[in-house]
C-alpha cells in the first residue's frame, strides 16, 4: 500500500533514540521530510547519517525547557517550510519506583517531560497545521496509561492525560479538519530498558548481555505474543495513521502490546 507521504512535513519529538528514531527512519523512507529533537547531538548526527532521503533537519533541544522547545519547532518551520504532522513522542518514565518512594519533584519532573511539552507544541502547531492539506497530530502515550501498575504510578497517570489530551483536542481541532490520535506501545525495548539491565548486571555482578536477555525473557513471558516488542513495531500504525488512508479516523487510542491490554472496546 502507497501511504502517499512523500513531501510530508513531519516534526518528531524524542527522535535520538528508541521509538522516536525508528519512527524519523521510517518516515524518511516513505520520502517525508523530517525535523527532529533529542538531548544528545551525537545521537541526532548518527540518525543524519542512516535517514533516507534529503532535506531532513535534526537539532539538540531540551523539550522540558521552553525556550529550547519554540527554538527548535520554530525553527524546523522554518527549515521545513511548514508542518504537516507532528508527533510527541518524548517521554521517560524517570524514577522506577512506587506510590510512597516518589516525591513532588519526581511527579513534576513526570508532568514537564510526558505532558507538558506535547501541550506547548500542539499550541505551536495548530495554527501551522491549519495551512496543511493533510494535518494531523500523533501522541506516543503508553499501556501505562490505560493498564497501569504498582511502579511508576507517576509516569502512568501523565500517560494517561496524554491520551485524553488526544481526545479533548481531536474535538477541538475537528472543524480544521486537524486528525489527532493516539499510539499506545507496550513493553518496548528501549534505552531505558538497555540501562535497568546494566543497573542489574552491576548489582548482580553478572554480564550486561545475559541480564538484558533474562529481562526480555522475562518480560516476553507476560506477553501473549511471546515477545517484547522493539521500536520497529511501533512505525507501522503511525505511518498509516499519518496518510489519508487513515483520514476519517480521529479522537482514538490505538495500543501495540503485542495483546497484554486486550480491551474489546
């Protein structure tokens, strides 16, 4: 199937690593043009290198800070000129911790990285996606947030008011003809993942490698799928939900767990 994206603006959050940086990949690969952001230069120039297609535009920024964040959107409008897509995919879990072992800071540290930034860029971006033939906007939220746990209860709940900031806004938004809609990943290898293991590794004083594999094993065994999921998992509803395939679909929350969640409605 020709999702039609060539051309396509795309503004992609958190895109050094991880889910962000297979989503930039896959985009490039589809002929979009590309902007995005990361704390890690290194990371940014490495996915330069790997990105098909030309025109791409990557920069450092801080998206918990504000000014780092209108630097960089305004910016890739400019570069790109204009935004058809914009995807908040940024996100950290922070603490791995329970209820009573996290603090104020931790639960703020939650809400400037998992929330806060999506809604200062979605206010950027409206009026730059109402210029836009075919806009839309796509947020990275989590299981966590409609299956949440005893850890992380903070990471869950900002999860949470992501995807209902998706519905809220998809209302607001209908009249502009702008789509918003939600992809909720499982269980993700990730960086985040790769450092518990190395954490663990430490602990234990065992190897890296076989404590990241017991991980996934472990964490596979919860799945029904067998599996843990990888970033690459996560770009094939998103390209869809980004093209005209998808024009009539908005206000929803989409879950790739490999069937943990397996809610009916």
């Amino acid at each position: 199937m020709d999702l039609n994206l060539a051309g396509r603006k795309v503004l992609i959050t958190g895109a050094g690593d991880g889910i962000g940086r297979e989503l930039a990949l896959a985009f490039g690969k589809e002929g979009a043009r590309v902007a995005g952001c990361a704390r890690t230069t290194e990371r940014l120039q490495a996915l330069e290198k790997e990105i098909e297609g030309a025109d791409h535009m990557f920069q450092y920024a801080d998206v918990t800070q504000k000014d780092d964040l209108e630097r960089f959107f305004w910016f890739a409008v400019e570069q790109l000129d204009g935004l058809d897509v914009l995807i908040n995919n940024v996100g950290s879990i922070g603490k791995m911790a329970h209820f009573f072992d996290l603090t104020d800071d931790d639960w703020q540290a939650a809400f400037d990285i998992n929330l806060l930034p999506a809604v200062r860029l979605c206010r950027l971006a409206v009026p730059e996606l109402k210029k836009s033939k075919h806009p839309c906007i796509l947020n990275i939220s989590s299981i966590a947030g409609n299956h949440p746990g005893e850890v992380f209860p903070h990471y869950a709940a900002m999860k949470a008011g992501l995807s209902n900031l998706t519905v809220s806004l998809a209302q607001t938004l209908a009249a502009d003809g702008i789509r918003v809609n939600t992809v909720a990943p499982g269980p993700v290898w990730t960086r985040s993942w790769q450092q518990e293991a190395e954490a663990a590794a430490k602990e234990e004083g065992t190897h890296v490698e076989e404590m990241a594999e017991a991980i996934r094993q472990s964490t596979a065994d919860t799945v029904p799928l067998k599996r843990i999921g990888m970033p690459a998992d996560v770009t094939g509803l998103t390209l869809f939900l980004a093209s005209e395939q998808a024009s009539w679909i908005t206000g929803t929350h989409f879950t790739i767990d490999g069937g943990i969640v397996r809610n009916p409605f």
